[in-house]
C-alpha cells in the first residue's frame, strides 16, 4: 500500500498559486529524488520525495540549524504494484515545480525519471523534466534546472558535494524498505536541495549545517519511526532553539 506524508498546509498546491490572487508568491527551491531499493524481486523505487525551500528574492539566506525551514512531501511503498501510484505522486510535484519553482535540482536525476516511467503511461510532468533535463539551465518560464552530480565541478558523488558544502548528513544508508525508504528519500532531496542553493549563493551557514536536527525538527510527527537518535536530537533541537517543532511549512514560511 503506497503512503504518502507532508508537513504543508497546502501539499497539493506548495507554491500557494491559488491562495494568493495579487501578491507574487514567495520564491522555492524544490529538490526531488527517488529512493532506489529491491521491492520483491525487482529494484524500483520504494519512495519519492520533494523538499522545498523558501529563497529571498534578492540575497542569499543565512540560516543555521535552528532557524533552517523546509517543506516537503514524499510517498513510500512495499509493493512493487504500486509504482505507478508513486509515479503519479513525482508526476505531480514535478510539474508544479517546473511550472512554479525558482529552481529545480536533483542528482544524476535523469535515472531516478526513467525508473519511475517505466513500465508506466506517459506522465506529462515525468515526460517533460526529462527531455530539459539534458539542456539544463534558465528557461523563460519555468525553473532554472540544476543537477548536483554534473553541474558541479568534478561530477561529484552527493556524498562529497555534501562535504564540499560543509553538510553532514544525518544517515549513510542508501537503501532501505517502506517506511524507513521514505525518511532516507527526505533527507537526500534536503541534502540536495542545500548543496543547490549553497553552490547558487542563494543560502549561506557558518561552520557545518547538520541535516540531521533540521530534518528532525521539521519531520519529527510527519514521518514514520523516527531512529532513536533523530529522536532525541527532535526534543533537544527544539529545547534549545524555543521554535515550536513541526511548524515549518512552506505556507508559512512568507
């Protein structure tokens, strides 16, 4: 049974464009990825995910991992029979952002579109992501595109491109089944999404932003099973941060 899961006022309308009449909605950067993992006998993708994060129109952000705020939505599954259901679910988030975001990144995400295409019926947002994807860049409207594992120097590893940005991530697992797919999906598209917005100047930090507190923070009553240790870090990072934990939605984030 394919589940999905968000901390957004609005999940189906992340960029408020129906909420908002007059004044221009504030500007998002949307990262997705794809969690790869056997499912049965098959190795498709277990979980989706797309994170947001709010940009100032005119300077780079400075955040810590106290102030940092991040939406997202995200589905997971155990049945390899409801990947078209989770296709739908990227088809979706994708062809808002590409309508609506500032920019769009991913990593190597050329395969991450393919695998959830296949065996699929054409899905315009999945279709159309991945003919601009090769031609990545600015485009008159619609998001700028950016691919951490080639548009960075050296085609780094996300891992890398991680340290590079001094972020460390929370979790090294890279494959997992159902619920725990999920969490790891979020974490990757955050890490993604922060390793875009760094190398562009549209965030800055001091020192190293650990992925770990912030996702804590912002998923904690959001998504399944939390580990032990993103537990503690829930109730510590709130202890010292005096943010009430879970309140970062996109919609409120204006």
């Amino acid at each position: 049974m394919m589940r999905t899961y968000t901390n957004m006022t609005w999940p189906d309308d992340p960029y408020r464009t129906g909420q908002q009449l007059y004044r221009r909605p504030v500007p998002r950067l949307a990262a997705f990825t794809a969690g790869p993992t056997a499912l049965g006998d098959r190795q498709v993708p277990a979980a989706v995910a797309m994170v947001y994060l709010p940009l100032h129109r005119t300077q780079a952000m400075s955040v810590t991992e106290q102030t940092l705020t991040f939406g997202f939505r995200a589905a997971s599954t155990d049945d390899p029979e409801d990947l078209p259901a989770l296709a739908m679910v990227a088809d979706l988030d994708l062809m808002q952002a590409r309508r609506h975001a500032a920019v769009l990144a991913g990593h190597l995400l050329a395969s991450d579109l393919a695998a959830l295409q296949a065996g699929n019926a054409a899905l315009r947002g999945l279709a159309a992501v991945e003919r601009e994807w090769a031609a990545r860049g600015k485009a008159a409207g619609r998001a700028a595109t950016f691919d951490c594992g080639l548009d960075l120097p050296q085609a780094p590893s996300l891992d890398l491109a991680c340290q590079q940005a001094d972020i460390a991530a929370g979790s090294g697992a890279d494959e997992a089944d159902g619920g725990e797919a999920v969490t790891l999906a979020v974490e990757r598209a955050l890490m993604i999404a922060l390793v875009c917005a760094r190398h562009q100047g549209r965030y800055e930090w001091a020192g190293t932003l650990r992925t770990g507190p912030v996702l804590a923070a912002a998923t904690w009553d959001c998504l399944p099973q939390p580990a032990t240790d993103t537990a503690a870090l829930t109730s510590q990072t709130a202890a010292q941060s005096g943010i009430r934990v879970g309140a970062a939605l996109p919609g409120n984030l204006n």
